[in-house]
C-alpha cells in the first residue's frame, strides 16, 4: 500500500504547507531522545493497522505502529494503553494518490488537481497535430510509438493516463491508421483546449490509483505559495512531510517509496520508458537520470530532518542509505519466497549482512549496515509478507484477503525464518499478509512473539553478536594447489586485448604461510570479466551449493569477482559469488552460491577488469555445501535460522527448552532438546532452561 496524500482532510493540509516554511515544534507524548532502545526482544512493529476495525488492545501490543493522519484521533487511546508505543504518520517520497471514480467526492482529488503538471514524472510522448476543445476526444497525434534503433516502444497503450498541459485524459483506444488516440476527457485533472505542437505522455505509475512525481533535481522550479516563491518539488515535498511528521502528537513519520535508481521501473511496471527532461527522446541511459534522482531524495529528506529537528524520527521503507539522515529503514517483503530461479541464499546473505552485492542491493544497504549505522533511537525493520505478490498495476487494489478464510493457517515456516533473520541484529520484526493492504487486512500474532502468551519481550537482551554454527565443511577442496605455496601452473591470468595484466607469487606478504599470488593489471577500462585469474577444472551440479573461501588484499580499495563457468562457447554461467569489496587489509571471505548447472570441466574465475592495480589472493578453497547456519543468544534463550538448501543438524552446547505452542505444535511442543535438525530456510526460538 502507497500512500502520499489520503484526503487531506479537505485541503487543511495543504494549507498548513503554504504555511510551513520554517521550523515546526514538536510535540510527543513519547519523544525519542536519539538514545538506542533499550527494548527487549522481540521487538515489534506494525504498518497501517485498522483502529476502526481492530481492537486496540491488539495494536497497543505493539512496540511502534505506522497509522495515517486521517487516523490521529486514535492516538490518544493508543497512548493510553500502552505509554512507551511510538506512532508514526505516514507519506510517501513520489507517489500521489487520487480516486478515478466519476463520483469521487470532491475532496478525494483536491491535492492531485492542484499540483502543477510539470511536477509529474512522464514518459516519451508526443504531439497534437491539430488542436482540440475542452470537449473533443478524438486526438490526432505525430507518433504512436518511437525506436532507437533496436526496440521500438509503444509510446501510448490502452489504459494509459495520459497528461497533456494540465489535463490527464484516459486512453480508450488507440487507432494506428489514423495515429488517432480516443481518450476520455477531464479524467482527475480537468479538461481544457489544447493547441496543436502541444506534449502529450503518459503518466509513470507504480501503484493503482497513483502518479510518480518527479524527484529528480531536474524537475522544473514553480510558484505554489508567493511568499516562497519558485520551488521545485522535492522543497515543496519536504514542507508538506514535515507538516505531517510535527502535526498533534506523532512521534514521527514513515517516508514511503524513498528507494533510489528510479529507472527499475520501467519493465517493472506501467512504464515503459521514462522521460526527465519532456522532451519526447528516448533514453537509451538512464544512469544520469538515477544520478539525478538519488539527489533529489537526499536533499528532499535533508530538507524534512532540517524542518523537524534531529529528535523526530524518520523512517524510510526501502531507503537509500542516507544514514545520516534516517531512523531506520524497513526492508518490505523480505525474505520473500524461495524461488529456483535466483540464488535465493545470496540475495538472503547480501540483504542482510552486505558482504556482496546483489543487483539493487547496494544502494539500498543491508539490514546490519543500517542497524549500525542509522540515527538513533533506530526503528529498522524486516517486514515479511504471506503473500509477497501485489496487485497489477493497471488494475485495480481490491484483494482475496486469505485471513477472511475461515481455515487460513498462516505460513509459520515463513514467519520464523523472517522473525530469525531480524533477531540476529537488534531490529524490529512485523509479519503481515500482502503489500496491498498491510496490517489492515490482519493483525497475525504469534507464539514466538510472546512465547505462547507468557508475555513480550521474553528473550530479553541479547548476549553477543551473531555467529555461524555449521560444521566446518569436509568436502574436497575442488581448487586443488590454491595455496600459493608454489606455483604449480593452475592458475591462468588473462586480459583482453585493449588490457594487460600480469602476475608472480609474493613472498613479502602472506594471509597463509609463506606466499600469496599477485595480479597486477596496469591498465583497464572497468569491464569485470575482461582481466582474469583462473583454474579449473571444476565439477559443478545444479542445485549444489558450494562454498567460496580464501583471503584477499588489494593496494587500494575496489571490488573484485568471483563465478563458476562453462570453458567453452556459450560460456554458460553456474554460480555467482558476487561483488567482493576489497581493502589495503587481508580480510577472509566466505561466499555461498548455488549451482544452476551441470558440468564436470567448468572453470572458476576470479574478475579483475574493474579497477586497475595490485591484487592479492591466498588459501583459495571451493567446495560443496553451506556454512549459512546462524546462531544469537539471548538471555532468554537463542534463535537459530538455517539459510542453506538442506536440513542441517546443530549442537545447542546444552540443553534448551522449545516453546510451548498451540500454533505449530509439530515445532512448538515444549520438549527439551540437546540438538535440533533445522530445515532448510526455516528459523527456531528455543529458551534457556531454568
């Protein structure tokens, strides 16, 4: 769920923002003091519950909730209940929500009517050949879709809402004989005559019922309020979402849809293409457009933290990693589903520890890096979903709420493995059935959150940090002579023509005996896989997971490779390892990944091509099976979680009693236990035994 702007009870809102260009006071019953939580665990969450339908008592159990400022007058009752609840408003980074009900009341459309048009974010379009009334709905239009060269987009689909000046018209066919478009008129924003050469493109949307805005710095200046005057959007954004975080007594705000690299949207979505600029030009790069954006969204939340002062808290949901600025970050739908076709366990391993890379990950940070680094008092969440799936973009948001169903069982299997994944840091934890409704749709509460009704916080503080239990692999090192104590001629190193590289054993520096081997690349023009150090042959199978270690140093730092391929054309990839940052310092690397193929003469490679000068490699080990085996103990007992494709026994060191549940009694029966057999991508509490 999405939201920017819910009514605005009427437009008072938009009517304290022309008011609001300086500091706002803030008023808390509960205000945060930038000192971590001293909470006990598990810590709790919860995203847009419903105090109309549900109890209070159930959402007051709760260690912070994010509601809507349509719902202020259940703070008070909240607060009454449980004294030391933080309760955030909500809004969202470019999203502006609207009804496209012909009997929409008035009200339901006020903010999105009055933005100015050269704030929302469009696609390529086109022109008007000829010009049209406020009542015309036929439009003759230059082009119907535009090429560069190897694709050729469409640039208006049925469906589409398309803006043109200040009108949004809605696409209801689409005639390409003719290059004319029928549209409705008047469709949210309200229809005017239109000159011929006038711009025409459709709206970028994500969510149902919304429009992206664009944040990018590139987003023209406009005069909302004379005594401003000219602001772009993210200063006008920034006032507004501190009017919300200061108004009556919240403790805070939840910025929504605050992710960087704007341009995963398209293909992902109703966009097809993305236009900044309006000037009707395919980008065939949208690097400077993400450059463009990502700094918009940090002055937009340096404007908030400036407005609100350094004691209200901001809470980002897939933030980029403006530590500096934020309370946390909320890590929605995660961990998702175990799928097949991705190494479900890298993405788990890099989201939440940042080891590696992993796609978008790295811009957005990992669960560990915004627990220690985030401001204080630190609200980051792992927010898992039963469903992880959404509704269509062009759809519409109405949703088969499985909790309806009188025999729902919720996914407990889920459910633990996302509570495990947050309690090997001191995060906050919420379960909740679908991104399309959140805690409004079900407040699930658990054995594990209370130890079957014993009372929250039963594991009280943790005693250390997490740490790997898996027994140390036995499997051969399939790298055989990987240990640089001689050169047995294993190893290859290879560069591209317009490369060069070389390489020699070094015995001034070692991370294990007496030698390591160095790769020298004096020059490269960035490409990874274009400058090489290799060995092989490698037995691979797919579905195996084999387990990378081996020490690293580099004479500055820069990322380095690693993957599993095939040694001959179509040079098929089997595993990858990852994006492995390195520092002047020997650091030990323990990388998982799974297999996709078979093959019994694949090749191992280590990527050199980014970054030109010195690397350092030592102890290189690959070998089948997974060390993802995780333990943290707390006071009052321990969580494990096994992030491995197969059951994995572990040895307590003692003896633990395991929760005496009624929800998954097969897993929950009270019995003592000296060892435990964890399946795979599955989590366990157990407590100590007094």
């Amino acid at each position: 769920m999405r939201v920017f702007s819910t009514v605005l009870a009427g437009l008072l809102l938009l009517a304290a923002v022309l008011g609001a260009s300086g500091q706002q006071d803030v008023a808390s019953a509960t205000p945060p003091t930038g000192d971590p939580f001293s909470l006990d665990f598990p810590r709790l969450g919860m995203w847009w519950p419903n105090p109309h339908v549900h109890p209070l008592e159930d959402i007051a159990r709760y260690d912070w909730v994010i509601l809507g400022d349509w719902q202020a007058e259940f703070i008070a009752p909240l607060r009454e209940l449980n004294p030391d609840i933080l309760l955030l408003n909500s809004d969202n980074a470019c999203e502006v929500t609207f009804d496209p009900a012909p009997d929409a009341p008035p009200w339901a459309n006020a903010f999105v009517r009055q933005l100015p048009p050269e704030w929302f974010l469009t696609q390529v379009g086109s022109t008007l050949v000829e010009p049209v009334d406020d009542t015309t709905t036929v439009f003759r239009v230059a082009d119907l879709t535009a090429s560069d060269g190897e694709t050729t987009y469409d640039l208006f689909v049925v469906g589409d809402a398309v803006l043109i000046e200040g009108e949004t018209v809605y696409v209801e066919a689409i005639d390409p004989a003719t290059n004319t478009l029928t549209v409705q008129r008047g469709y949210v924003r309200p229809a005017a005559p239109h000159a011929t050469g006038t711009r025409l493109a459709a709206h970028v949307t994500f969510w149902p019922g919304s429009w992206l805005l664009n944040l990018a710095t590139n987003s023209p200046p406009v005069i909302i309020d004379p005594a401003v005057g000219p602001e772009i959007l993210v200063e006008f954004h920034a006032r507004y979402t501190a009017t919300l975080a200061t108004n009556d007594d919240w403790d805070g705000i939840l910025i929504d849809r605050s992710d960087p690299d704007e341009s995963w949207l398209i293909g992902n979505s109703t966009a097809r293409t993305i236009d900044p600029d309006r000037s009707n030009t395919l980008l065939t790069d949208y690097a400077q457009f993400d450059e463009d954006w990502n700094t918009g969204l940090r002055r937009y939340e340096s404007l908030v933290r400036e407005a609100v002062g350094p004691d209200t808290i901001i809470f980002a949901n897939w933030g980029m990693t403006n530590y500096d600025l934020l309370n946390g970050n909320n890590f929605e739908g995660f961990p998702g589903d175990v799928s097949t076709e991705y190494d479900f366990g890298m993405m788990w391993e890099a989201l939440v520890f940042g080891r590696t890379t992993y796609g978008w990950a790295d811009r957005r940070g990992s669960y560990f890096e915004w627990m220690a680094q985030s401001q204080d008092p630190n609200l980051t969440m792992i927010e898992t979903y039963e469903d992880n799936g959404g509704p269509d973009p062009a759809g519409s948001l109405d949703y088969d709420n499985p909790c309806d169903a009188p025999d729902f069982v919720p996914n407990y299997r889920k459910m633990r493995f996302g509570l495990a994944t947050t309690l090997l840091n001191d995060g906050f934890f919420s379960y909740e059935i679908n991104t399309n409704g959140h805690g409004s749709l079900c407040l699930l509460w658990f054995d594990e959150y209370d130890n079957a009704g014993a009372g929250r916080g039963y594991l009280g503080q943790p005693l250390g940090p997490a740490r790997q239990v898996a027994p140390s692999l036995t499997t051969p090192n399939l790298l055989s002579d990987s240990t640089f104590e001689a050169d047995t001629g294993r190893w290859d190193v290879w560069a591209n023509d317009v490369y060069s590289v070389g390489s020699a054993l070094d015995t001034s520096t070692a991370a294990e005996g007496s030698s390591s081997a160095r790769i020298d690349v004096p020059e490269t023009q960035g490409t990874f896989w274009e400058v090489s150090a290799s060995t092989g042959p490698v037995l691979v199978e797919a579905g195996t997971e084999y387990t990378l270690s081996f020490w690293a140093k580099a004479n500055t730092e820069r990322p380095i490779m690693a993957w599993i391929q095939q040694d001959s054309d179509p040079w098929q990839d089997y595993a990858w390892f990852g994006d492995i940052p390195l520092t002047p310092d020997w650091q030990h690397f323990t990388l998982t990944a799974q297999a996709t193929g078979d093959n019994p003469a694949a090749r191992f490679y280590f990527g050199l091509g980014t970054n030109g000068g010195q690397v350092w490699v030592d102890d290189v080990r690959l070998q089948a099976g997974s060390l993802r085996v995780w333990r943290r103990d707390y006071e009052g007992g321990i969580v494990l979680i096994n992030v491995t494709s197969t059951p994995q026994t572990i040895d307590l060191e003692g003896t633990f009693q395991k929760i005496n549940g009624t929800q998954a009694p097969d897993i929950n029966d009270g019995s003592r236990v000296t060892e435990v057999t964890l399946p795979p991508y599955d989590g366990l509490i157990l407590l100590r035994v007094e």
